[in-house]
C-alpha cells in the first residue's frame, strides 16, 4: 500500500500502520537541506530498534528543489545497503577507535521508497565550520582531515579487496550513481562558456570522465564526498573536542574512480582556501592526503586526483557564488589548467604540485 510520505498526516499513518511504531505527532519535522529527497526527523513515544528518534528520508523521482531534474528513486536501497555494508565492516573502516562513521541503517521500504536510519542528531556540516567566524581551529582541521583520510582509505581498500563479494559488488549496479555523475560533468562546458573560455579539449574531457564515470570498476566510493555531506560532532559548547564525524548521503554510493572521492572533498577544500578560510582548508587537505597516502592499499595517483579536483572546481565555483564575478572566472580558469595539468601528467602544474608537495610533508 502507498503512502503520501511529503505530508505529516500520511507520514504518520504509515509510521503506525506499516511499522506500528508510537509516533509523537509533536515531534514530526521536515527538514531542510536535502536537494533531492524528503527528509523528516521523527520523535517516537517507545524505542525503534534501540532509537527514540528516527531520520526517514523518503525518495522522489527527480529533485525536491526542481521536478524537472530527474533521478531514480532505486538510489535509496544503495544508501541502505551502504549503511549496512559500513556496519559489518566496521574494524576493517577503523574499529572502535576512528571517530567516522555513518548513521546506522534501520530499515527500508521499496513500495514507498522509505529509509529509516540513526537520527545522529540537530549537527552542522564541515562547510558550516569551515567557512563560518569564527571557524574551527587549523588544529581541529587537521585531526578532521586526519580521521577522513584515513576513513575514506579504508573504503577504498576493502572495496578493492572485496569486490567479488555480493553485498560489495551489488554496488556495481547503481545506475543513478553513475547518471549523477554524467549529469554533473556536463555543466563543465556551459561553466566555463559563461566566463568566456573557449579551451577545445574540454568536450574530450568531459567525455573521457563521463566514460569512466558509468563504466568503472576501480573501487567502491562514497561519490558525494563534499564537505555538506558531513556532519561533525564537538562536545557540547566545545569546539577543540571532537567526538564524532558522520558522513551521510551514500545514495549515490557505487563502484567507481577514486577520481571521484578525490575531487570531491579535495576540491571543496581548494574552494574554500580560496575563498573562505585558506589556513583551515589547507590544514584539512594536508592532513588528508598524508594520512591517506600512509593507510591506502593503493598509493594516490597524483594526475588523476588533480583531474578530479580541477574538474570540481570548474564545476561548482559558479554554482558556491563566493567572491566577485572576476574572482570565480580566474578560479574556473585555474581550474581548466588544472584539468590540462592532470591528463598531461605535469607535476610542475600548480594543484599537482600542492598535492604532492603536502602529501609527503612530515
């Protein structure tokens, strides 16, 4: 039986006749935020699965923001069996003592397009803390860069090691993963027409990385590693106590290019050194790349990130809006060397060379 889970009323209905859970009708909130689903935290009178609060998100066929954007909503069993895959495999993602993780994985419903999971609470995201004054300490930029790198490691070692394991190469199929991923590359051509660049090897470059993006196989990736996806947990009132670390959004989750992951995170940190706090960005990416370098089973390919990272700068400077019209054109143009840098293998090149320069820095 379907539900109408975008209002309050049929939310609670289904929560009490499909799951006879004991809702707080109090306590029911949508919240904001999320680009393509819709999000509820949801206060419950007796436990669920050990929770009294629950997070259900609730997939549309295109995004919540914009109908005309469409995404398959089988993205949900992804993010589901991600959560479920980080849970059995937590001592080889770090064990007891890695303060990242994701919210634990409670149930999900096909029919509805439903998932519960862990309410991890009312946290801002690493962009929050980055780009906000005053911002987290280089310090606390580096012990986060730190537990990241080596998290994300961790997932691309196991995911290398266990491919050939049903519930890892199940992520093989994720289709929207890979569609996502073409999508976005795409804007690279209309982004850098905006600005007047006309670079003839970019329709060939964004060709190659939509090619690689629906046919890869290299390892499993999280794909939507930017820093809104994570949630960072101080103690209460404390800024130089970090308790925990939440990666969430895993729908797009898929075996994929590190290229990928790389981008993602790195690039939103060469965003924010540029625009919003250049000391804690480059602690964070510092921190990252060594701590990545020392725990992965594969050494970081320094062209291939530096593609990835160029890539996500051209792709979301226009899209962030920070700093002056002309500021955002010669950063997308940096970007584009970027991408000309990595497909050359020029380690002379200005992100090659950072990469490379922090990683080995003692």
């Amino acid at each position: 039986m379907a539900f109408d889970l975008k209002t309050v009323e049929g939310l609670i209905v289904y929560l009490t006749k499909c799951l006879s859970l004991e809702v707080d009708s109090s306590g029911v909130k949508r919240l904001s935020g999320g680009f393509v689903n819709v999000t509820w935290r949801i206060r419950l009178n007796a436990p669920y699965q050990g929770h009294t609060s629950i997070i259900l998100k609730h997939a549309q066929p295109h995004m919540s923001t914009d109908k005309d954007f469409k995404i398959g909503v089988e993205r949900s069993v992804y993010e589901y069996q991600a959560l479920k895959v980080i849970s059995a495999n937590r001592e080889a993602l770090g064990g007891i003592d890695s303060r990242v993780s994701a919210p634990e994985g409670l149930h999900y419903d096909v029919e509805n397009n439903a998932l519960i999971m862990q309410d991890v609470g009312t946290l801002k995201t690493l962009m929050d803390y980055v780009i906000e004054k005053p911002a987290i300490s280089t310090e606390m930029a580096r012990l986060i860069g730190t537990e990241i790198g080596d998290f994300v490691a961790r997932l691309h070692s196991i995911g290398r090691q266990k491919r050939d394991q049903p519930d890892f190469k199940f992520f093989s199929g994720n289709i929207v993963g890979r569609t996502t991923a073409d999508q976005l590359y795409q804007t690279i051509l209309p982004n850098t027409a905006k600005y007047g660049i006309d670079d003839p090897l970019l329709p060939t470059v964004v060709k190659d990385l939509v090619d690689e993006a629906m046919q890869s196989e290299e390892t499993l990736i999280m794909a939507d590693l930017w820093t809104g996806n994570i949630l960072v947990e101080f103690e209460e009132g404390n800024l130089s106590v970090l308790k925990k670390i939440w990666l969430v959004d895993w729908e797009l989750c898929k075996y994929g290019p590190v290229r990928l992951d790389m981008g993602y995170f790195l690039g939103d940190c060469f965003l924010i050194s540029r625009f919003k706090n250049e000391q804690v960005a480059k602690a964070m990416r510092q921190a990252f790349l060594q701590r990545y370098n020392r725990v992965s089973d594969t050494p970081i390919n320094y062209s291939v990130a530096t593609t990835g990272i160029a890539a996500h700068i051209v792709m979301w400077t226009d899209f962030m809006n920070w700093g002056t019209e002309e500021e955002r054109k010669e950063y997308v143009k940096k970007g584009v060397a970027g991408i000309h840098d990595g497909r050359n293998h020029n380690v002379d090149g200005e992100i090659t060379s950072i990469l490379m320069q922090e990683a080995s820095t003692a």
